[in-house]
C-alpha cells in the first residue's frame, strides 16, 4: 500500500508541480488528521454541543467549528509557503508568511450541524498561487480554474483524504497509524445517474426552471425523463459529494425566492469551488445552474452561489433549463 509520504513526491516530479505547494498539502492534512482525531472521540473528548459564538456567515458555531478553524490556522501559520488563508469561521483573511507563494482558503468542519448527531462531516479546502503585491482580499478572489489544488477531508465510516492537483483525483484512507493510503486512483463521476440531492423542503422558493426539473425527476419513467430516480440528502456537502464521486448522482442546492440577494446558500470560494475542481477533473460537471461555476469571478471572500454538481449529463440539463427560462 502507498502512503501519501511516498505517493506525494513521486506525483510532484511526475507532473512537475512545485515541491513548496506539496508542503501546503502536506500542512493540510496534517491539521486534518489531528482535527479527525477530536471528531471521532466526541463526547468523549468535550467536544461536541455549541460553542457560545457565531460566525460571520450569521451561523452559531459548535465547539468543533472553533476547535478545527484553531487547528488549521495554527497549522497553517507555520508553513513559510503560506502567504494568507481564509476561513468560513473568519470574517476576514489572515496574513501568514511576507513570502509564501500559497493562499489557503478553507471550511474547517462543513456540516458541523450534523456532529452532535453522528453524522459525516469534512474539512474543505482549497490553494491558490499568491499573485504578486501585497496582500489584500483581492489576492483571494480568483476564479476557480485558477486554483493549484483542491480537496476534503471526510470524516466518516472511515477517514478519507480526497484532493487534485490538476492531474486527476486521489482517494486516501486514514489507517491505524494515522496514515494516510491511498485506496483509490482516478475515480471517475459516471456521466449518467439515477440519483439526485436537494434539500426538498424548500421545493417552494425555488424559481421555476428548478420547479420543473425536479418535477421531472419526480414523475420517474411515467416522466419525459423516462427513468425512476433515487433521492439522498445527507445535509453534509463533503458526505454529498464523496458519494457523487463515487457512483454519481448530481447534488444541488439552488437560488431560492426567500432572498433573492442571496445567490444561494453555499460559499463559493471553500465549498463550491474546491467541490467542482475535483469533480470536473474526475469527469463530473459544476455551474451556478447558468454558467460554469469554476468560470465565476469572485467579488467577495465568503460570497453565496448557486450550486448543480455531479453528473454531466444531468448538469448540463440543469443548465439548459435555466438558460432558456
Ligand atoms: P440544509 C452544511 O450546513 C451545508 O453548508 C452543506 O454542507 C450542506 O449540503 C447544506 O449546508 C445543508 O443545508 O439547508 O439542508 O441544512
């Protein structure tokens, strides 16, 4: 079996990929595997319930939201390759190393509702190249296809490391040792699926085209789409995804007609970007529902944008159907 210490350097010589931005992954995971230590322990370790805090998405935090924002900026601080991060649980960018090459944007523990409840939750993240000049937010807002490396960490059944450096996807298992091996080259979103997510409880405020393509799902082989479909809704982005990753499906968490100066509810630059790097690199598709999502240009660190992922086929209908409402 091969280790991410010996899988990482061959992979960087093989593509040519800079030795300092493996260190950043490198960092990552280190902070990931520490945070999956507190996550399995629960109860166990204190850390579970609120944290008595909010962020500045409006959201209250849970002691393991703060505990693992901690453990990644601490981790990351250290790295000289680091010149900035960003977090979810950050109102603003935090400043690193004058002279890192490396901007480190990530949601520490997407999901965390589900903690207390013994469900899957995961770390995101997601690195950019610094461009030149100082420091400031504008650094960060850079559209996805310029990110160097995306991935998650889930922290489910088991520990699983899934990250892309631009050539192809690759899966990990944290073993009894605390290391991670790689178990799955490649995996491949098969074009075609049976298999939706959507949180169907606010069928209401979508807008129309949404209405009617999950109507269509809905009505299954009796329908124009002429087949029976499945539905999931974890309520965990990273749970969502993995799966899509894994057998395909499309997961999508639209504009809805509540606040239509919300473009949805998930965050562009630590969830939806990073998400739709690894997906479109392992054959899947990712928009806003209008154009593709790693094409967005960002106008803000923690902005909110539609969401459609997964399966091409079902993506690109997506698609069709909102460009021409
Ligand atoms: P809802 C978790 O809070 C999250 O950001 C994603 O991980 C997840 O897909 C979504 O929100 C769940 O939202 O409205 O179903 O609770």
């Amino acid at each position: 079996m091969t280790t991410l210490a010996q899988f990482l350097p061959q992979h960087l010589q093989q593509h040519n990929i800079a030795v300092e931005l493996g260190s950043v992954l490198e960092t990552v995971v280190a902070a990931c595997t520490d945070i999956s230590g507190k996550v399995r322990l629960g109860a166990l370790s204190g850390v579970l319930g609120m944290a008595g805090t909010g962020n500045v998405q409006g959201e209250d935090q849970k002691k393991l939201d703060v505990i693992a924002n901690d453990i990644l900026i601490h981790a990351l601080k250290e790295n000289t390759q680091v010149a900035g991060l960003a977090s979810e649980e950050e109102d603003t960018f935090v400043a690193a190393h004058t002279d890192g090459k490396y901007l480190v944007l990530f949601d520490p523990l997407d999901g965390s509702s589900n903690i207390d409840v013994n469900i899957s939750v995961g770390t995101i993240f997601s690195i950019l190249a610094k461009p030149q000049g100082e420091l400031a937010t504008e650094s960060f807002l850079q559209k996805g296809k310029n990110q160097v490396a995306a991935g998650y960490v889930l922290y489910g059944p088991q520990t699983q490391l899934v990250f892309t450096l631009k050539h192809g996807v690759f899966v990990f298992t944290l073993n009894e040792q605390n290391e991670f091996v790689l178990t799955q080259e490649n995996p491949q979103v098969p074009a075609a699926t049976k298999e939706f997510a959507i949180n169907m409880s606010n069928q209401r405020h979508w807008l129309a085209p949404m209405q009617q393509y999950i109507a269509e799902l809905l009505a299954g082989e009796t329908g124009v789409r002429g087949k029976n479909y499945n539905m999931r809704w974890v309520a965990s982005m990273v749970a969502e995804i993995h799966r899509i990753l894994m057998r395909g499906g499309v997961f999508m968490y639209p504009q809805d007609t509540r606040d239509l100066s919300k473009p949805g509810k998930l965050r562009l630059m630590y969830e939806a970007n990073p998400m739709s790097l690894i997906l479109t690199q392992a054959g899947g598709a990712a928009s806003n529902a209008l154009e593709a999502m790693l094409d967005i240009e960002p106008n803000g660190l923690h902005q909110r944008v539609a969401v459609v992922m997964g399966s091409a086929e079902e993506v690109e209908y997506v698609n069709k159907l909102h460009q021409t409402a």
